[in-house]
C-alpha cells in the first residue's frame, strides 16, 4: 500500500517501480494528494487507475476485517 503527498513524483514513481518489479499496488484515495486538487485526480483517475488498485482506507480495513487479518 502507498500513502503520501506527492501524486506528482514519489507516488507516481513508486507506483510504476514497484509494479515493474512485480508488486501488486493498493492506493486509498484519501490517503494521497496532488496540486491543484484537479490535477491530483486526473493522476488517479488517468495513470495510477491503470498500475494500481485504487481504494479508501475504509474499504481497505473492510477488507482486512472481513478476511481476519485486523
């Protein structure tokens, strides 16, 4: 999972390095921001959607809860 300010760099970025290598990506939504608002949700919506899973926090404790691992 990744969390963290920058929807323009180090979420991007980290983003496409790890599912080079790999790994399955899980982004909340609210855990992310980018500037202008607008342009932090055309990255979401327009590049991250395609690498990663995008989510909330509270769909992804749901999740966990449901499974028995929180």
């Amino acid at each position: 999972m990744l969390a963290g300010v920058s929807l323009h760099v180090a979420i991007l970025l980290a983003t496409a390095d790890a599912t080079e290598r790999g790994f399955d990506v899980v982004v909340p939504r609210d855990t992310v921001v980018g500037t202008p608002r607008e342009y932090g949700e055309q990255v979401l919506r327009n590049t991250l959607a395609m690498l990663a899973r995008l989510t909330t926090v509270d769909a992804l404790v749901a999740g966990w809860t449901e499974r028995g691992a929180a």
